[in-house]
C-alpha cells in the first residue's frame, strides 16, 4: 500500500491547513488582534465615540467592519485608513509608533488632524546604517493640513514603497530634504506646497541624495515654500514623467529656461512664477526649442508663450486669460504646415501682452470661431487677415490700445460674425462703413475716437434686423440721427456722450425688446418721443444732459418695470408728475423739490451696466445702484 505522505495532494492539503492555522491564530472574528488594539489606542489618543462609534474593545467586535477601516477580504489585514478630521486638540503630536502592526496597509489619511508635531517610540530597526520602517507596502500616506514640522521625514525617510506622499499646508521647515526624499524611488506624487522651506533645491542634492532619482514623479508641487537659489535644470530634465509641474511662489533666482521641459511629453500642467526674487525670469523662446507637451493648463508666466503655438495642429480649444502674461504674441512665418486648422476658441484676454497682433493671425487660425484679446497692451492697426476669416462668430478687441481706421468693407470676408466688441480703443473715421453688411446681434464700440454723422445708409444695412446690442457711447459723432433709424431687435441702445443733435426720432426707440436706452449727454432738442412710453419692458431711461423741453407726461408712470430713470439737465417746465410719488425705482434713486430745476435722479452709468457680456440683457436679475 502506498504511503500517504507520498501523494503530492494530499501533501499540499495538509501544508495549506498549517498555513491557514498559523496565519489564523491572532485573527478572531476577521480581525488580527495587534491591528486592532493599535486602532483603539490611536482612537483613545486622539477621537472619542462620537466621531468613532463602531471602535469599541469587544471580543465580538470585527474592526475590518469599523468605519474607516478596510481589511483585505482573503487575509483580513489592514489595507486602507481614513482618519482625517479626528483629532480635535491642535497640541497633540502625531505617534508614529501606533502605526507599525499595520504591515498590509497600502493607504494612509491622516488629514486634517491638527497634529502639532511627530513623536517616535525608537520602533525602527537599524540596517546597513539606513532606517526601514515595518510599513513596507504603504503606498500612499496623506498628512495634509496639520502643523507637522520637519521631523515627520524621520517617519517618511523609511516608506521605501511610497507612490503619493502628500505634506501640503503644515509647517514643515529648515532646509529641503532632498536626503530623506530621494531614497522614495517610487514615488508618483510628491506634494510639499504650503509649507515653510527654505535652502536650495541642491542644498543636499549631491551625490546619492539627488531629486533626480525619483524618475517616476508625475505631480511635483513645491509652490508656496521659501526655497531659493536656481531652479536645478538638470533635476528636471531627469523627470521626463511629469504631468503637473508647480514651483510657483517661492525665491528661486535666475534664469529658468523652458526649453528644459522639450521632451516632457506627458506635461499637462505647469505653473511657475509668481516669485518674490526680481531677478527669476522664465526664458521661452531661446534657444529654439518645440515642446512635446499638450498643456491643458498653463499659469504664472512673464512672457507670453508663443512657443506653445508651434506644431500643434489638433488642439481645437486655448484658455490662457487672467494670467500675468507680458512680452509680444508671435506666430510662426505663414507656413501652411503649421497652421492651427482645428481650433475654435483662442482666449488671451486679461494679460498685459503687448505690441501689435500677428499680420498673419487671420491664416494661422483659418477656422477660428471665437477670439478674445481684451483687456491687454495692444496697439497699432488690427490686421487685415482678421477681416478673412469666414468662421468668426464672436470678436473681442476690447480694453487695449490699438488705433487706425478701418477700411470700407473691412469685415466683409467675416460671413458670419455676430458680436463685435471694440470699447476703450483708440480706434478712428466714421460709422457704419468697415460693417458692411454683417448681420450682427451686437456691435459694442464705445470709448472710441469715431466721427463723423450716422447716415442714412444705416438704415439700409442688413444688420439692424437682428441687432440686439448697439453701443457707440463716448465717441465723437455728430450731427442728427436719421428718422429711419430702426432696431427692432435691440434691446440696449446707448449713444451717451456725443454730439448728436435735432430731435430723437420716434423709430429709435420703437421696439417691444427694449430695456435700455442711454442718450445722455448730447445735444438733443425737442420733447420726450411718444414711443417711449409704449416701451413695457424698459428698465433704464436716460435722457440727461440734453436740451430736452417740454412737460413730463404722467404716461411715463406707465413704464411699469423702470428701475432708473434721468431727465436731468433738460429744459423740462412744470411739476414733477404725481405719479412719481406712487413709482418704485432702484435703491439710490430719488428726487428732490417740487419743481423740475431742482429734480435730479442719481444712477449708475448704462456704460456700467452692460460691461458684462450680452448675456445681461437676457437676465432678469438687476445690478444694484451705487449710493449717493
């Protein structure tokens, strides 16, 4: 008969019934018992019941079924901890030591907490001169937003399989600590932000205590320290994986060249800037260099990138408004290869970019639907190519310097533009002849130096059927307006601060879509058109500053929704209309005396209303007026 120990089965039956015996004799009710002694005394350390219920010292009670606690459902070990937002006593230090039983955990959260230090009970063993820690699979640890200082990296120095350590917003100080930080060769994510570092990123970086070791880095944020010195270009070129790169708000010095980061091809987010040393510069254009990166984010430059412009063909969308960009926007020579075939949106504004706008801007973006560059330092003429482009719906020049006039039939190759912004320019020559026949919606151009008198060839443009914006405001036209002038559509129309004369004719101001009309400071004569009282949806009225005469009809009080109103200035004869008494205007907004030389209205100007996009004309929520 054969032996049983001789058949490989059985001999593997009884092996596995050990191990499960030996693996088994500390777990009881699927839970081992130093993990879960050293989970209640982190609870009696640092939280109480109220936070922690479940945490309870019974033999019955199973801790992988405890809240914030997951256990690995073959081995019953801990792997996962979430104790963010326990401890409530900001003089507590951190005990490393209640940790080291959890040698299956991969993930530790520790956020929040308000520890105030990092105390250590000598449970590290010494080898080969280095210290290890009994944690060896923890793969993540958040201690974010807590008062930890600088001898945490006592705890971290021996986390050897670390993928994301999180330290942001503690009160980690002294020197950088590339030592402690460069034997963590697997690192992914390393986030030091919002601390108090001080010192070169070299300070200890020579020899084997490089940064440059931690090859596998995607997320590097050390913005919000007081590190100083160069920023070690070497270091960087070595992390060729990074996706987000921040070292913004610090003391680095010196010249900082992008061309560095030429073959990070994976970088999508890149902030660096915003230092309190005057002499740190970013260096983007020289040497010639083509990034490899699509960034989808890109922050605290000083010179505009132009180089982010060259060979990208597939980018369809381009945000870079409300930075700090200054410098010039180029784009390459007029070659077909490089032209950005795909993109829809290139949005620049809220810069201090200066200079001219590229000659060839028109071509290089030949299918471009929106453009927006307001509020910037360009000046000069504005480039013919822009009036060739067939796709533009939107256009923006708004908030800069450019200056010129616009040739007859500027925006004809522009089929089909629909908003047209050019306020607070320095632009010149007369109205409407660059518009042609647009079929606009809104024409904004305020703050200009345009003369001359509006036509009657006006009238005969296409456009004023759908326009439903119309501001020459604090321009210098003259001259009376044409009796045909009519926009059914529009619902603001604002001709303040010109000279226009004679009388307002009544077709202006016919519309039911009208809530806005501003034709103050002019020289209109005459009286109140009639059409304006049959306006239901106006909210804004003013008339003041001209040469206005007559009496004020208690009709006016038939405008139900007006919220401001001003006739001062005029030539008004006789009482203020009863009505008034019983009429509710916006806060601010009163009158004063019985008799129309003393009447005056206080309002903020229709300029201030509609300096926000269109899109105002169709809310219903009103701005408040300022107090007089």
């Amino acid at each position: 008969m054969e032996c049983p120990w001789k058949k490989p089965w059985l001999i593997f039956m009884m092996g596995a019934i050990v191990l499960i015996l030996l693996l088994g004799s500390n777990n009881i009710n699927g839970c081992f018992t130093e993990e879960k002694r050293s989970l209640l005394d982190f609870k009696a350390a640092y939280s109480s019941d109220n936070l922690l219920p479940s945490w309870v010292n019974n033999s019955s009670s199973n801790c992988c079924e405890w809240e914030r606690v997951t256990c690995d459902p073959l081995s019953g070990h801990v792997t996962h901890l979430s104790l963010e937002s326990l401890n409530r006593i900001p003089t507590r230090s951190l005990n490393g030591s209640l940790f080291l039983s959890f040698k299956y955990l991969t993930y530790l959260s520790l956020s929040q907490n308000y520890f105030d230090g990092f105390i250590w009970d000598t449970e590290y063993v010494e080898d080969n001169g280095s210290k290890s820690s009994t944690l060896l699979r923890l793969e993540t640890i958040d201690l974010s937003s807590n008062k930890l200082k600088e001898n945490i990296m006592e705890f971290v120095y021996g986390l050897t399989s670390l993928r994301s350590l999180i330290l942001s917003n503690n009160k980690l100080g002294g020197l950088f600590p590339s030592k402690e930080l460069s034997v963590l060769r697997n690192l992914e994510l390393l986030d030091l932000s919002y601390n108090l570092l001080s010192g070169s990123l070299t300070t200890q970086g020579q020899g084997p205590f490089s940064l440059g070791n931690l090859t596998s880095l995607q997320t590097l944020d050390l913005s919000h320290n007081y590190l100083s010195g160069n920023i070690p270009e070497p270091f960087l070129a070595r992390l060729s994986s990074l996706e987000h790169l921040s070292l913004s708000f610090n003391n680095f010095e010196g010249l900082f060249s992008l061309s560095i980061l030429a073959n990070h091809s994976k970088l999508k987010y890149l902030e660096i800037g915003d230092m309190t040393s005057k002499t740190f510069q970013v260096q983007t254009e020289n040497p010639p260099w083509n990034a490899s990166f699509q960034l989808e984010n890109l922050r605290d430059f000083l010179l505009f990138p132009s180089w982010f412009f060259k060979n990208r063909p597939t980018l369809e969308y381009i945000f870079l408004s409300q930075n700090s960009f200054v410098g010039s926007f180029e784009l390459p020579l007029d070659d077909q290869s490089q032209h950005m075939n795909q993109l829809y949106t290139l949005d620049i504004s809220n810069n201090l970019i200066q200079g001219l706008l590229p000659t060839n801007i028109g071509f290089f973006f030949p299918f471009l639907n929106y453009l927006d560059v307001s509020s910037n330092m360009f000046d000069g003429p504005i480039p013919s190519s822009i009036g060739e482009m067939s796709t533009l719906t939107s256009l923006d020049l708004s908030n800069n310097n450019f200056s010129g006039n616009f040739p007859k039939h500027f925006f004809n190759g522009c089929i089909s533009l629909k908003s047209l912004a050019m306020d607070n320019n320095r632009f010149n020559g007369t109205f409407p002849s660059f518009v042609g026949n647009l079929n606009l919606t809104r024409i904004t151009a305020s703050r200009n130096n345009f003369e001359g008198e509006i036509t009657e060839d006006m009238c005969e443009l296409n456009q004023l059927i759908s326009l439903m914006a119309f501001d020459l405001s604090y321009n210098n036209f003259s001259g009376e307006l044409p009796s045909c002038l009519n926009m059914p559509s529009a619902g603001l129309i604002n001709l303040q601060g010109n000279s226009l004369t004679g009388t307002i004719p009544e077709a202006l101001l016919n519309g039911s879509a009208r809530w806005a009309i501003d034709l103050s400071n002019n020289k209109f004569v005459g009286t109140i058109p009639e059409s304006v009282y049959g306006l239901q949806n106006l909210m804004f009225l003013m008339m003041g500053g001209n040469h206005l005469q007559g009496q004020i009809p208690d009709q006016i009080c038939q405008l139900r929704y007006l919220q401001i109103l001003d006739l001062s200035g005029n030539n008004f004869t006789g009482s203020v209309p009863s009505c008034f008494n019983r009429t509710t205007f916006a806060p601010g907004t009163h009158s004063r005396g019985d008799s129309l030389s003393n009447w005056r209205l206080e309002w903020p100007s229709c300029t201030e209303l509609i300096s926000q996009p269109f899109e105002r004309s169709n809310s219903n929520k009103l701005p408040e007026s300022r107090e007089h």
